[in-house]
C-alpha cells in the first residue's frame, strides 16, 4: 500500500480551460485497462518539456525533443501510451513514434510536429502499432474537459494508485486553474524529469519562459527523489500553458509570474511525492535533508548517497537503527576534503552523531522509535557551508523485488 497516499477525488481535480482530454483501452499490454491518452490542447497553447538524460532514450523522447524544437512549443496535442515504452527499438521505434503523431495529427487537424508522443512499460520490445492506432479513435471520440482522473489512471503501469494535483487560485484579480498527473513506482532516479508528469495551467506564458520554469520546477522536485536509483529511458515532464485564462505573463517581471511559477514548482513537488510515496513495495517516506554543504551539487551528492544506498533502505525497511549506514554513506558521496569530526546527523527530533561520532545522549531505542513511523526525515549537517537540499525516498522492501522479478510476467 502506499504511504499516506490516496487515489485522487475526481471532483478535485480542475478542468483546465483549453485541455481536452481522453481516453482508450487498446490492449497494449493487458485487456480491460485504460493504455492510451490523448489531451487535445487549444490553438495558442504553448508547452516546454525536460526529458530524461539516459543515453538509451527511447524513440518518444527523441521524438518529442524534435517536435518541440520544430514547432517552438506552439502544441496541439499529447499521446500517451503504457505497457511498451518503445525503446531499445532502434529505426522501427522512432518510425512508429512519428506514425502515431501523424495519425493524431490527421484526426485533430494539426500538423505531426504539433503532437507530442510519449511511451512507459516494457523496453526492448515493438509497439504494437495496430492495437494502438485503432485506439486512437476511441481516445479522441473520448475528449472532455473533465477526464483528468482518467487520464491518470491512464498512465499507470506498476503505481498502484492514479496521481494528480489540482489547484484553483486568484492571481493578480484573474482565476487560475493548475492541474497536473504523473506516474512511476520503479525505476526512478530522474535526471531533468520524472517517468512521466504533465501539468497544465489556462494562464498565457511562452515557450521560451515556460521553458526554463519547466526546468527549475523539476530540479524542485522530480529531480530530487529516487526509489531505485535508477534512471528511465523515458522520463518525461512536460508544462502547458494554454493561455485561456485571463492571467498573461510575458516574462519573470511580469505581475503574478513569481507567484506562477511557485504555484507550478508546489503542484510539481506533490506529485514528485506521490511517486515516491507509491514507491514499488513502500512501507515508508523517507525526506533527506543535507544542510551546511558548501554548494548545492555537494549537497545533493551526499542526499542521494543516503537515499541509494540499499543497506540504509533495507535497515529503514526493517526499522533497524543502524545508522552507521548513513554515516558511511555520508563518507563515500564522493568530498574528498570532508572533515568528518564536523558531521552531525539527526533522525526527526533524535540526535544520533555529533562531530562524527555517537552523540553522548542518543539512544537505541529512541533511533528505533522514529524508524517505525511512516514518515521520517534524516538530517545531515556537513558543517562546511550554507548550501541544503533536500531528496524524497522511500524504503526496500521484499515486495520491491517480487514486484520487478514478475513485471514482465
């Protein structure tokens, strides 16, 4: 089950003025499930994406990266499919990437450059291009302002419950709706995105801007948690502005941009969370917090040595207090002029070590007392600067292996 996270009340999530969304079961993978999504965006929209830094990237991502370049983010519309991420699938793979946009393309009226395609499940194997054109249809018939718990459920591969935030807010005298859904339970470790994340808002904001927002927002948050420490060959996150609303921000300057662009990184953060809260076989959320590091890469190397190492997983798993674990891990992230004798490290509102060593006063019992919680937060202090970030983890657990060891069954 997943820590302290529910499925999403469909009545919750705002309709985005100038989204359409829809839905099909195509049988990609498996039959009865809702695999493919498409969201219809309105003339004007613009969309700015981060994509995944693995160098096996699947032909989606490549794909998607062209057709915003080739179309300066002026977007018509998005594609999603799950259970075959379509990489590792070389010519056949990008081919089949562009054959989808230009089948969407041709039922929406758009040009293939306008239409974003996007993949999750199964690598090293070939779409099967029939299943999922002839869903196409369905998905477009299917097109409403109002799907977006659907289109959650519709991204899913191993989560084991839908993703999305909703927020409704004034800015500057105009409404503003914020919605967005991601999904990911494994293989998670993203570099620049997340499995996959799309937020949309009805405020007016162009690609360039919309651009390097969609970056800070993911350096905030989807690159800032792990599960596995593995990054995917489509990891993907993708901001929309549809400009239907009555809000217009043309740069940083702008009235209400600064208060956008928090909006933006608050609905990219929780849904960052919930994947980690999700997490495959999950018991616990586990928040890493490095303070005093001297620049902020220093400060998330140290974070994600914590977060990854499985010996300090499993001993949160198994709420052993064994915290030496995450002092070794401190030591091995990679400061070659770390002065251990100014390391402190904190469990919640427990002192375990003070200057390198065990704190006088710190007991077992208290250590083992804070590991049983759901929630729990590590806190590092390097003593060596004014740097801090903080990375989002969970557990690992039995059930994490069962899970991998049969996905494919």
């Amino acid at each position: 089950m997943p820590v302290n996270l529910k499925a999403p009340d469909p009545a919750a999530l705002h309709a985005v003025a100038g989204v359409e969304l829809g839905t099909a079961r195509a049988q990609i993978r498996k039959p009865g499930r809702r695999d493919v999504l498409v969201l219809r965006l309105a003339e004007g929209a613009s969309a700015a994406g981060v994509f995944t830094r693995n160098r096996f990237c699947a032909a989606p991502v490549r794909v998607c990266r062209e057709h915003l370049e080739r179309s300066g983010g002026a977007v018509r519309a998005l594609v999603v499919n799950t259970g075959n991420a379509n990489a590792g699938t070389g010519e056949r793979g990008l081919s089949d990437a562009r054959s989808t946009c230009e089948a969407l393309a041709a039922s929406l009226g758009c040009a293939p450059e306008q239409v974003l395609p996007f993949s999750t499940g199964v690598i090293l194997e070939h779409l099967p291009m029939d299943r999922l054109l002839a869903g196409l249809p369905a998905a477009v018939a299917d097109l409403a302002p109002a799907r977006w718990a659907e289109a959650a459920e519709a991204i899913m591969t191993t989560d084991t419950v839908p993703k999305a935030v909703s927020r409704r807010v004034e800015i500057e005298g105009c409404p503003v709706t914020v919605t967005g859904i991601s999904k990911g339970a494994g293989m998670i470790r993203p570099n620049m995105a997340t499995m996959l994340g799309f937020i949309a808002t009805d405020a007016a904001v162009p690609a360039a801007l919309l651009q390097r927002w969609v970056r800070e927002a993911a350096d905030a948050s989807f690159n800032r948690i792990t599960i596995d420490g593995d990054t995917s060959t489509n990891d993907s996150f993708v901001l929309v502005a549809t400009g239907a609303g009555g809000l217009r921000i043309d740069s940083d300057q702008s009235p209400g941009a600064a208060q956008l662009r928090a909006l933006l990184v608050d609905v990219s953060r929780e849904l960052a969370q919930a994947i980690v809260r999700d997490g495959e076989g999950a018991t616990k959320f586990i928040s890493v917090v490095v303070e005093g590091a001297r620049t902020g890469d220093e400060a998330a190397a140290v974070a994600y040595a914590i977060a990854h190492s499985p010996l300090v997983k499993t001993a949160f798993f198994a709420s052993d207090p064994n915290l030496g674990r995450i002092l070794a891990a401190i030591g091995y992230a990679g400061i070659e002029d770390l002065d251990v004798d100014r390391v402190d490290l904190h469990l919640d509102d427990v002192q375990v070590a003070s200057r390198g060593g065990r704190h006088p006063a710190y007991r077992e019992e208290d250590g083992q007392r804070v590991m049983k919680q759901q929630e729990i937060t590590v806190r590092a202090v390097l003593g060596r600067g004014d740097a801090s970030t903080t990375v989002w983890t969970c557990d690992l657990s039995h059930d994490y292996v069962s899970i991998n060891a049969d996905y494919r069954s």
